[in-house]
C-alpha cells in the first residue's frame, strides 16, 4: 500500500509517504509550529510527495489525523487531505492524536500501559488510556485534570505522553504509583500517523474533527440587531 499521511493538529505541520511494498517510509517532513498551518501544507505535501517520486495518483489511500487538536489546524488538515482525496480519486481515513501519539509506544512494550494526553487548557485535558496489548482502558474524552490523574494513575504506573504529559505527572495523585515515564512531545510522530492509516478502516463517510467539546468562542445573543 502507498499512503500519504498528513497531521496539522497540534504544533507541527507533518506528512509522509508509506510505502508497505517498498521499504516503509519513503519521504517525509515535520516543521513545528503553533500557527501558520494552512500556508505551510501544501508547499510542505508537494515536497514531500517529490521526494518519494510517486503521482498522487499512484497513491492507494490518505490517512489524516481528526483530532482532538486545534480547532483551526484540524480543519486545514482534514479540508486538504479530503481535496487531495478527490482530486485523486482515492479514500481518505482518519485517526485520533491520541492513538498517533500512544503507537509507537504501545509498538515498543504492549505490556505496559500508555496514556495519551492533550493540554485542553483550563486545567482540562484530552485523554486516552491504553492497557496490556493496547487495549482501550479509557476512551478519548475531556477530562477536568485532577480526574484525568485517576483514571490515568487507575492503569497503575503507565507511561505518560503528549503535550499534557507533564501536567498530568505534575497532578499525580498522591500515593499512586508514579508514571514510568513521561514524553511531552507536542505532535505524534507523522510516520506513526501513516502506519496507522495503513490499518485504519475505510468508511463511506468522509474524516470529521474530533472535537470532544465546544470551541472557546460562541456567538452572542447580544449582538444581533432586532428587527423593525
């Protein structure tokens, strides 16, 4: 399978081309940043699928990521990986930060448990909690931070990563056994995002944001003008 895979969630602009056939990734780029995402994609796709010397076309599916993120970043992800799907006439898949973030983790020790974990901001986090053989503990939800800390100390001394990783070692609950390990890395790997993509399930409805809550920004009431 030849996958292109793209993630603008968080703070990185990333993508890779995965080719199962042909060594595994064959071409790939990760700039940080916090902004600037809908200018930088596409410049940053169109080398990336240069290097790997494959036509869109050649492409057997997109894989992007859906959230939980930026709201902003989200939508520029999604929107270009869906434009690019139907330009080409190829499938689009999405997949959680989350599990991007938990993959390579659960790839090196699946007997150990990993929490994934994103700054939600106001003392709220994103969460996931993955057991022995990366079986779902906690599902991707929003979480007030001092009880993402029990569900997540509740997995008994789990292996911390994300943007929110230290967060939530800085809120562990006292007594608990501490995390084995914490990585505050502020994007998933994109080459983990593409071998995911690669065994994430085809859908006849196209990748929407995973947002899990509300955006900080709701129209006012107020300022609609009454009619005369």
């Amino acid at each position: 399978m030849r996958l292109l895979a793209i993630d603008t969630a968080l703070e990185a602009c990333s993508a890779a081309v995965l080719d199962t056939t042909g060594g595994g990734i064959v071409a790939q780029e990760s700039q940080a940043m916090m902004r600037g995402h809908a200018e930088a994609l596409m410049p940053l796709v169109k080398r990336v699928m240069g290097a790997s010397r494959l036509d869109f076309t050649e492409l057997d599916r997109i894989a992007v990521t859906v959230g939980p993120g930026s709201f902003t970043g989200l939508r520029v992800g999604i929107a270009a990986a869906r434009g690019i799907g139907l330009a080409a006439a190829k499938p689009v898949v999405g997949l959680t930060t989350l599990a991007a973030f938990a993959a390579p983790f659960i790839a090196e020790d699946d007997s150990l448990p990993v929490v994934a974990a994103i700054d939600a901001r106001h003392a709220h986090v994103y969460l996931q909690v993955y057991g022995r053989a990366g079986r779902v503990l906690v599902a991707p939800r929003i979480a007030a931070l001092h009880e993402a800390g029990l569900r997540a100390a509740a997995a008994g001394a789990p292996r911390l990563v994300g943007t929110a990783a230290e967060l939530l070692a800085a809120a562990w609950p006292a007594g608990e056994r501490p995390p084995r390990a914490v990585d505050a890395r502020r994007a998933p790997d994109i080459g983990w995002v593409a071998r995911l993509g690669v065994i994430a399930q085809e859908t006849e409805a196209a990748p929407k944001p995973l947002y899990l809550r509300a955006p900080d920004a709701q129209p006012q009431d107020a300022s609609h003008l009454p009619r005369r």
